[in-house]
C-alpha cells in the first residue's frame, strides 16, 4: 500500500471521545519503549509524525493518525505501569481495556514486542485477555536489526511454543526494524488486504 498522506488527527482521554467517523482503525499497543511510536512513522513514512504528539501528558492517550484520508494508524498508550493485580483493568488500564475490547471501529490490533526478549508475563497475559475478549491481534517482533536475523528467529520459535501451550491457532507474526525499515510492506499490506477483504461483504 501506498502511503500518500498522514496526518496526526486527535488524541482522546476515553472511547466516547473517538468520533464515530466510520473509518477503519489499526491499533499498536505494547510496553513503554517497545518501539511504538518508531512503528508508527516508519509504517506512515514520516519520522516526526508520532512525536507531534508525544507531548508531556499525552502519553496516557490515544493518539489517532489519519492515513490517506481513509483510515487510522492509532497509537495506544503503553501498558506494564501498574503493580500486577487480579483486575485486567487495574493492570492494563481503564482507557487500553476500554478501547481494545469495545472500540467497535478497531479492525485490528498489532501487540508489540521486543525480539530480544524471552516470552514477559505482563505481554503473555495481555493477549490471554485479548483471547477471551475475541480481539483480533497479531503479533509484532520489533527492533530486529539489534541481533542477527538466526537469533530473531530462535527467539520467535520460543515465544511460538509459549504461545502455542494457550492457543490452538498462532497469530499472525510480524517482525520489524524501524531503523532499517523493515518489516514495514508485510504490516501495510496486511492492514491493506484486511480492509479490501471487508468492502466485498
Ligand atoms: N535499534 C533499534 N532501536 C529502536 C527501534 N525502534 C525503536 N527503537 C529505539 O527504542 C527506543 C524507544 O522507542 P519508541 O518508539 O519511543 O518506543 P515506545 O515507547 O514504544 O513508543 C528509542 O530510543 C528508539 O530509538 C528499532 O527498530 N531498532
Ligand atoms: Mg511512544
């Protein structure tokens, strides 16, 4: 896909603030640092888009970012704060619950991770929560120009056999280098296929 216009939209505190626009949203979520907003203009071929609004105090918002005037790159904010508790919500915040498992114009959540590190607890239970909640996802390897490609892959068949002790099917995997910029076809033409895929209904 063709990335012909991007442009930071609106940053919202809660989901009723999202307009009802009708447009399609793709979401990124993930621990602080994971590489969030690099994806995010690396993907819109901006470098300086996710910052605009990466001012203090937005970080705890959803940052909307208007592609092609036709859909949403959307940055979410960063979980693994909080002390663990019983309570999704308590652990991965009322705004990231709320929107991940509600947003009804959410088409796609893309759950970041480090390809440097073995499966995290906190990661591990965020996508057992997107499980129960029927959340689509796919799963997103980040910062894979700091190790040699054999050692990316070792650590993903790792995480593919923690992941396949819970779930019976995968989901999709994608591995990324802001830096290098790569990864960045394989995530557009996903998002590019899954919108085409749902006009012909
Ligand atoms: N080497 C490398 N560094 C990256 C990559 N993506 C992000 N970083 C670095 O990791 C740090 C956190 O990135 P950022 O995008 O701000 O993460 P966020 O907190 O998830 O939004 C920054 O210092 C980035 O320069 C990558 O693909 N490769
Ligand atoms: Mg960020």
């Amino acid at each position: 896909m063709k990335i012909s216009s991007a442009a930071f939209s609106f940053s919202s505190g809660k989901l009723s603030q999202i307009p009802d626009d009708g447009m399609p949203e793709f979401a990124f979520i993930g621990r602080s640092n994971v590489g969030k907003s690099s994806l995010i203009n690396m993907l819109a071929g901006n470098g300086a888009l996710a910052k605009v609004s990466a001012t203090p105090g937005k970080t705890k918002l959803i940052n909307h970012f208007m592609i092609n005037r036709q859909w949403y790159l959307v940055d979410l904010p960063g979980y693994g704060y909080a002390k663990a508790s019983k309570s999704d919500v308590r652990e991965f915040g009322k705004i990231i619950t709320d929107y991940v498992c509600k947003s009804k114009k959410m088409w796609f959540l893309f759950v970041l991770v480090d390809s440097r590190h073995a499966p995290m607890r906190i990661d591990l239970d965020f996508m057992t929560m997107l499980g129960r909640e029927g959340v689509p996802f796919g799963i997103v390897f980040t910062k894979c120009d700091k190790q040699s490609a054999s050692q990316t892959d070792a650590n993903i068949k790792v995480y593919e056999k923690v992941l396949s002790e819970y779930w019976e099917e995968l989901p999709p995997i994608f591995r990324t280098s802001s830096v290098k910029r790569e990864g960045r076809d394989g995530i557009l033409d996903f998002i590019e296929q899954s919108m085409s895929s749902e006009t012909v209904k």
